[in-house]
C-alpha cells in the first residue's frame, strides 16, 4: 500500500511538471506568434504605404509631363511673340518705341523666370528630389496653379499690346 502511495505522488509529481513545462512553452510560443502577427502587421501597413506612395508617384510624375510639355509650349509660344514684336516695334518714333521695349523687356523676364522655374522642377523630378506622400499632390497642384496663373499674366499683357490684326495698340 506504501508503494501504491509513493507511486501515486511520484506520478502527479511527473505530470505537474510535465504539463507545467508545456504550459511555459505554450506562453512563450503565444509570445513569439503575437511578436510575429505585430511583424507581419507592420510589414503590411509599411508595403501598403510604400504602394500608395509609389502610385501617388506615378500618378504625379505622369500628370507632371503633361502639364510640363503644355507649359514649355506655352512659354515658347510668348517668348517668339515677344521677339516678334520687338520687331515690330522698330517702326514706331523713339517715345513709343522706348515704351513698348520697357513693357516686352519686364514680360521676357516673366517668361525667362518662368521657363527657369519649370526647368528646376523639372531637375526635381530627374534627379526624384520629391518625396512622394500624401501633401505632394497638393504641393504639385499649388506649384502648377502659380505656373498658370503667371503664363496668363504674361499672356493679357501681350493681349493688351497686340490688336487681332497683329498690329500695335498704343497705349
């Protein structure tokens, strides 16, 4: 009966530290598979926001070509309408003349500082200068605003100067 006893205890004695061994193990592999899920969860979040990012990129860099060849001819355009007039002036007598070189000289430089100004954002976009987020687009969409906005101030300047029959107002 004494052996039956001794036995019994050794027995429970063996199974509490065999199932409270697997239950550590258990604990550590619970911690190990929620440090894994967090992982996963921030790799996921980290490739999803590189995705969108590298979308929004695209999406900029595309919408930027576009309105880059738009505003080069835009800028091209005033610039030979400029030297056009410029040669037109030359018929008129000196205070005229004189006048209308001022205007055309301060409306060159608008579209000089202009194409300069597309050709540095340009530079940005080669050399990939632009962090690509989610204030890019905005920042994108206020830069061509301003390009626009200053093409036709250039552009109701020159409208002011010439007639519809391409000759010279005077102003």
């Amino acid at each position: 009966m004494k052996n039956s006893i001794a036995f019994t205890i050794l027995s429970s004695c063996f199974a509490l530290l065999l199932f409270g061994n697997c239950k550590q193990k258990q604990a550590e592999k619970y911690k190990e598979d929620a440090t894994d899920s967090v992982s996963v969860t921030e790799g996921l979040n980290r490739y999803d926001k590189d995705r969108m990012q590298d979308d929004i990129g695209k999406t900029i860099k595309k919408d930027w070509e576009k309105f880059k060849d738009e505003s080069e001819g835009l800028v091209k355009n005033t610039g030979d309408q400029i030297k056009k007039l410029r040669e037109n002036i030359a018929k008129f007598d000196e205070i005229e003349r004189e006048k209308l070189q001022k205007t055309l000289d301060s409306l060159e430089q608008k579209n000089l500082g202009l194409k300069e100004k597309l050709e540095m954002r340009t530079l940005e976009f080669k050399e990939n200068m632009i962090a690509f987020n989610s204030n890019a687009k905005e920042k994108q969409k206020k830069f061509q605003e301003e390009v626009k906005h200053d093409i036709d101030e250039i552009i109701k300047a020159l409208e002011k100067i010439v007639t519809p029959n391409e000759s010279i107002k005077d102003q």
